[in-house]
C-alpha cells in the first residue's frame, strides 16, 4: 500500500493500533479466550499532571484493586505529534499488564504546531517528574521499575524519554519509531500521503488552541489533513519543532535519541517494517546501529515487506514480533 487515504490520516493511526491488537489475538490461549479473561480488570482513573495556563494535560491510570509498589509500563499515544490521544491504548499492553497486575500510564502531552517539539519534551519529563513523585502515593507505582512503550510519534518520544527523562526509564519498547527528527526524510516532499491538501485548508485546521488530545474525531481528520500537507510540501520538521534544520544545524541534535545515545542508555526493542512509508525503516537500523556503537542491549524486530504499523507484513511474522515485545516488557519489569 503505498498511498494512505486522503480522507482521514487519523485512520491509520487507529489501524495501527488494531494491527498491534490482532496480532495479539492470535496468540491468546487455544480456545481463542484472552488468557487475562480470569484476571481482575484494572481500575481507570484520570489525573493531571501538570497545568500550563488554564491547558489541563491528563494521564489515565489503570491499576490492579489496593495496588502497592507496581511495575509500570508507560504508553505513549503516536500521531505525528499532532494528533492522537491518550485513550488509544492497544489491547496487548491494557492485557499484559492486567495479567501481570502491572499498572498502565497512558499519557497526553501538548500538540503541535500550537507548541513545538521543545515544549513537548518538557510536557514528557514533566509526566515522569509526576510519575516518580506522586505514582507512589496516587496509585502505587513502583518508580524503580518503568517500562516506556508507544508507536510511531509515540515511539519517537519513548525513544526520547532514554536521553532526556531523569532517573532513567528500567527500558523502552519503540513500534515503528524515529530516532531523529531532523534527517532528510523529515524535511522531504512525500509522494506517499495522499491527493495534494490546499494550503488554506490545512491551516484552518490549526492554530485556534492548543490541544492535549483529539479526542473529536471530526477535528483528528482536519488536523490529519494538516499533516499530510507538511508531508507533500517538506514542512513537517519545521511545522512540529518550530526551527529549521537546514538554516540552524545541530539545533534539534537534544531532541534527537539516535545522537543522544550512551552507554548508560536503557535496553530497548524496536519492531519496523522495511516498507514503511511514513516512517523509513532506516530510522530503526540508525538507531540499532548507534545502540551496537554504544555497547547498549538492544533488539531490531525486522518485518520484510511492512508498511506503516505492519500493515501488509506477514500475519505470522507480525504476531511473533508482537508477542517478543510483551514478553520482553514482562523480562525487564519481573527480572524472569
């Protein structure tokens, strides 16, 4: 598939999303029931976790009855840092951790272009500041032990939270992610996202107020048409970090993990697909190449033939790079 429908970008991020979901289910027990069916459901609860001006960003909770002391796996939304939401939780995270009675941190952070990338990286060291200060108190989270996972732009930023995030996350698990966003394919025209968009309509899908989420659907396709016009005219790194790569070289190197990487670095798995048009594959080989540089634990799940969240990969080959990502987020939380 080589052209996302021009109707509704936030489509394929939600079809990313089920990809992540069916594969899952393919791997549930013989009698095709959920093996957490007998697990406890966890309790949702909403909380702020920081405040800028009268913009609430929240982070829902799910927590296993009078948590104490709980792994964490924090899940972070993806959507080109545009759109998204903290709702859309893939069901193979919500059920290892209801299995394993971890508790789950699905966070929203500030969108762009009404902030800009640096903004959102502080909105990110913000929710782990909060994480780690109130997690203990609020819901029981261990803080020692947090494992970050998201895809996409989500993937991006789970990448980003092993450079920027203090203490460091115990490990990252990054689907279909960036590891830089000012390299050429940031900046080049795409003839990969649909029919040409009008300048004046993607602007007015933007710039009333700053958002958290897109929670409207109505708005996520106005704003998805945004994106794909910065894709066809090369604006997309400007559009989302407000500072031009070309004119101001080395300025977003900070909020770019595939040049922050060191030794101390946290054990990460990524899964991509060699066909990705949205996303190039590259950005994962870059960073596993970094990573081997660095002497840091890593894993490079390689889908021959996918596109954007896996689409049209291997069913089988899918599944089993799906079921290697939960098992090593149950490894790095449980030490088994």
């Amino acid at each position: 598939m080589n052209h996302y429908d021009p109707c509704s970008f936030i489509c394929v991020i939600l079809s990313s999303l089920c990809l992540l979901t069916s594969s899952v289910a393919r791997g549930a027990d013989d009698d095709g029931k959920s093996s957490s069916a007998s697990a406890q459901p966890l309790i949702k609860t909403t909380h702020v976790y920081k405040t800028v001006g009268d913009v609430k960003v929240e982070a829902d909770v799910y927590r296993p009855e009078a948590a104490d002391n709980r792994p964490v796996v924090v899940w972070i939304h993806g959507g080109a840092l545009i759109v998204g939401s903290r709702a859309h939780v893939p069901n193979q995270i919500l059920e290892l951790c209801t299995q394993q009675r971890f508790i789950l941190v699905s966070l929203d952070y500030r969108l762009a272009p009404e902030v800009k990338l640096p903004e959102i990286a502080v909105d990110l060291e913000d929710a782990f500041r909060w994480l780690h200060e109130k997690g203990p108190m609020l819901f029981g989270a261990d803080p020692q032990r947090i494992v970050v996972t998201g895809g996409s732009a989500g993937g991006f930023l789970t990448m980003l939270s092993g450079a920027i995030v203090k203490p460091k996350p115990k490990a990252l698990v990054a689907y279909w992610g960036y590891g830089d966003i000012d390299g050429e394919w940031t900046r080049a025209k795409s003839t990969h996202h649909g029919t040409s968009v009008p300048r004046d309509e993607a602007l007015a899908a933007v710039g009333k107020r700053i958002l958290t989420n897109t929670d409207d659907p109505a708005e996520g396709k106005a704003r998805g048409s945004y994106y794909r016009f910065l894709r066809q005219t090369g604006g997309w790194s400007l559009g989302v970090t407000g500072i031009d790569a070309v004119k101001e070289p080395g300025t977003l190197d900070a909020f770019c993990p595939v040049k922050q990487i060191t030794s101390d670095y946290p054990p990460i798995l990524m899964i991509h697909g060699t066909e990705d048009t949205d996303v190039p594959y590259a950005c994962s080989a870059d960073m596993a190449r970094e990573l081997t540089k660095h002497g840091v634990k890593h894993e490079l799940l390689t889908i021959a033939g996918a596109e954007h969240g896996l689409r049209d990969g291997d069913p089988g080959k899918v599944a089993e790079a799906n079921m290697r990502a939960i098992e090593f987020i149950r490894e790095q939380l449980t030490g088994n």
